[in-house]
C-alpha cells in the first residue's frame, strides 16, 4: 500500500470513529430531550408537600425530578454523589430557598459546581446572582417561578405543560404552537373555597356574593347574614400544595350545621398589612365584623400583632391542633396529647395571642406525611364554634356562663386579686345587661366555703338550693350526657358505682 493509500485509510478511520461518536451523543442527546431530568435543591427548608405535588405531575409527562439539599450535595463525599453533583447530567437545575437570605447562605458554596455546568440553571429566589442563573429566558424565568410560586394542582399542572413545551420542547414543532394556559395568581390575602374554580378570592364582596348565588345563603346587600358566619384561618401554603383537606372537610362539616365558611388566609410576614376588610363590611358608616367566631389552623408568629387584630374583630378565636407524633390510633392511646417540643407553638404563642380550646381534630405521621382527620374531634370543634356564633346574636339577658375558681374562702391562687377581679366582672355585665347583679368582694368569699364543703354529709343541700347556691340536675339528663361519652371513660365510672353502695353516691 503506496503512502497515498495510507493517508487515505488513516483519514477514512478517524472520520468513521468520529461520526460513532456523533451518533452516540446524538442518541444521548436525543433520549435526555425526551426523557428530561430536573434537579431540585432545597435550602434550609424543603415544602415536601408542595414539591412532590410537582414531582406528580411531572413524572406524568415523563420528566424526572429529583429533591437533594444543599447540604447533601456539599457534604456527602461518596463516588455516587460525585456524580450527581455534576450538573450536566440534569436538563435543569432549581435551586429553590424559601427566600433570599436562604438562598445566599445555602447556595452561595454551589456556585464552583454551577460555574462548570453548562445546563440551565435558575434560582427562584435569588435571580440577581448570574452564577446560579443562566440558559433561560426572562419569559421563562417568570412563568416558572409564577407556576410554582402561586401553586396548587391547576398551576402545577399547568407548568408541567410549560416545561414540557416551552423549555424543554418534548413535543418538537407541535410544542410552538401549543396555547399555554397563564398562571392562576392568587393574592396576598385572599379569601378560599374548594368549589370555586380559581379558588381564591380577593374581596369579601365577591365571596358572598358567588357563595348566595352558589348555596342560596341568606347574605344581605350589605354583607351581614341571617345564617351564622365561622371563619377559618389558614396559611396560603396549605393551598400551594394542594394540602387543603383539612379545611375543606371543616368547610363541609360548618356547611352541614347551616352555618356558612369563611375560610381566609393573609400575609405571614412582620410587616404584613391590614387584612381585616376580607372580614368585615360598612353598615351606617361603621366597619362591621361580618364573621362571628373563628377556626384557627395557622401557627400564630408574631403573637402581639395577632392579639391586637384579634381584639379589633371583637371574635372568639378557637384553636384547631394536628398531632404530629404518629396517626389517629396513636394520639388515641396517647396520654400526653400534644408534645413537650410542640407545647410552645401549638398552646403558648396561640394563648398570648388570645386564642382559647385548643383541639386536636386531625393527625399527621411525619414519615408518611399522609394527614389522618379525627373525624369526631372535628365535629366538636365545628360545633363549638357554631355555638359560639349563635351566643354573638344572643341577647346578654339571656346569656348564661359559668366560672370556675380554685381555693377556698379567699378564692384566689398566685397572688391573685380574684375576689376583686370577679366583683369588677360582675359589675360590668351587669351594666352590659347580663342577668347578673352588681355585687361587693363578699359576695363570693362569704359563699365560697359552703360550695366547697361537702354538702352531702349533713344533706345540706336544700338549703344551698335555696340560697341560689346549687342547681338539680335531672337523673336522666345527666345519663343521656353520661352515656354519649367513649366507652373507656364510661367503664371505670361504672365500675367504681358497682363496687360502692349507690345510695352515697351522688351525681
């Protein structure tokens, strides 16, 4: 073989492994733009709920996600996790942190990685750093974050078909021409139901008036409703990740026993605004609270600022509680109820804020995730409020309460002032038209001694009825209360009568 053969064999070699080569990575190519893979990195704080909403709908439209934290990425040191820190194995990279300074203390130590990375990359909440964000447009920047961002099952949905067709382009020539629906932008305060088609509302007047024309509700022009009305406070995340069950099963349960929802969520921030127009409306002149009790689910940050607005309602805010230490069954033969750990969120900062009966109504096991309602616990919950909804409309004549106290004849605890504290009470509801007289500090410890004695030894209870200082109650009335109890509480009280003559025990 002459040289010129030589040269021409040589070349003919290196033109046919190159074009092999082209052809794999054009396969290669070919298989990732079908088949893309995204890579979600958290930052301190991962919405799991809200994510894997996402991830749902994505793996319908055969595009892989997959959740790591910074943290994982930057401190395991295994062969596999070498690899997947190489970014140019992903089709997109998301750095996702709940806000700026997040981001910045979290990815800041990524940016060598993304520096090498020839894939997309964008940061939701720290688009200004050029280093994590780059590839894709401004257009698509936006809608990205304006999908995920608002969230929820439609927007979710929605932004699967944008990445689908407009950064991806899985469908080729058809994917440019497919109408894209815009994103579902709900409002900072807003007003929610699940049978409303974009489900958030951002004026009161619009909810009331879809909700008459929808259930035939007794609502006026002006806002205020013959039919009790309970809200229901929640945060908007609960909405973002499709996580509403809660809500909408309270939402049915107030709607079962005529009363009519307001479920409503605003800003959790310090520096939020003023929310209360979503609740109330203008009669003579006046703001007028439109609701007449609340169901709270939010955990309650910035305790002062929500005791202030709580007062300028002038409602009852009720406490509905998840246990989060493992499902119903569990918190059922729990005898701690709420956790030592959780104590100080779930009863002290709400307290401080003027919320009151806190409830466990629904549980949570956090390896699940999967949120189990108590669906009796509920019920208690919903009727209460409605119960006290139904006392706001009541004449003060003819309220009734009771007041409990602990000590004897000072009738006070902690260095309390109580005998005070209960004159300086009775005097102003007597003013307001209780039925109750205004009376001096003797009244109640002059008394106290004879409702603690026990009055059964020397059957001196006629002359406590007589003095106003006892109620009867019927047999059967109680046993009717009695016998709705659970049977766990039932039985030892039972057991307890059996074992004693009948005749010394007294209901």
């Amino acid at each position: 073989m002459n040289t010129r053969s030589r040269l021409l064999t040589y070349i003919t070699s290196i033109l046919c492994c190159w074009l092999s080569i082209f052809s794999l990575n054009a396969t290669a190519n070919t298989a990732t733009t079908n088949n893309p893979t995204i890579l979600w990195v958290n930052g301190s704080h991962a919405d799991r709920a809200k994510v894997n909403l996402l991830k749902d709908n994505l793996a319908k439209a055969n595009i892989e996600l997959v959740a790591k934290s910074a943290k994982s990425l930057l401190d395991d040191k295994s062969g596999d996790q070498q690899n997947i820190r190489n970014f140019n194995q992903y089709n997109l990279v998301i750095f996702a942190g709940v806000s700026k300074r997040d981001s910045q203390n979290s990815f800041a130590p990524l940016e060598p990685l993304a520096a090498n990375s020839q894939t997309d990359l964008l940061a939701l909440k720290w688009q200004d750093n050029p280093k994590l964000n780059k590839g894709l447009s401004s257009e698509q920047v936006n809608s990205i974050i304006a999908y995920y961002e608002n969230g929820g099952g439609e927007n979710m949905r929605r932004l699967t078909q944008y990445l689908q067709h407009k950064v991806f382009v899985m469908g080729g020539q058809k994917s440019s021409a497919f109408a894209m629906q815009p994103p579902i932008v709900f409002p900072d305060v807003g007003i929610y139901h699940p049978q409303y088609q974009n489900l958030v509302f951002a004026q009161l007047t619009d909810y009331l008036t879809w909700y008459k024309s929808e259930f035939s509700a007794d609502i006026k022009a002006n806002g205020q409703s013959n039919q009790p009305v309970v809200g229901v406070l929640f945060a908007r995340n609960l909405i973002e990740s499709d996580s509403t069950l809660l809500v909408d099963e309270t939402i049915k349960k107030l709607a079962a026993q005529g009363v009519i929802a307001l479920p409503f969520y605003f800003e959790l921030s310090p520096m939020a605004g003023d929310y209360s127009y979503i609740l109330t409306s203008q009669v003579g002149g006046e703001k007028h609270t439109v609701i007449d009790a609340i169901i709270n689910y939010r955990s309650i940050h910035w305790a002062n600022k929500r005791k202030v607005e709580f007062e300028n309602l002038g409602v009852p805010v009720l406490q509905g509680l998840t246990y989060y230490d493992g499902n119903q069954q569990h918190w059922e033969a729990s005898s701690q109820g709420i956790s030592s750990n959780m104590t100080p969120f779930q009863l002290v900062m709400p307290e401080s804020a003027g919320v009151t009966d806190p409830i466990i109504v629904a549980a949570m096991d956090r390896k699940t995730s999967k949120l189990e309602i108590i669906d009796y616990q509920l019920e208690h919950l919903v009727s209460r409020a409605h119960n006290w909804a139904k006392l706001k409309h009541k004449n003060n004549a003819d309220k009734k309460f009771t007041v409990m106290v602990w000590g004897d004849s000072d009738v006070g605890a902690s260095y309390l002032n109580v005998p005070g504290s209960l004159t300086s009470i009775s005097n102003s509801l007597n003013q307001q038209g209780y039925a109750i007289n205004a009376v001096k500090d003797d009244y109640f410890t002059s008394r106290i001694d004879r409702i603690l004695s026990p009055f059964y030894r020397n059957y001196q209870l006629d002359e406590l009825i007589k003095d106003d200082l006892a109620e009867l109650m019927p047999v059967e009335e109680y046993l009717h209360w009695f016998n709705q109890l659970p049977a766990n509480i039932r039985q030892p009280i039972n057991d307890f009568g059996a074992q004693h003559n009948r005749a010394n025990l007294w209901l």
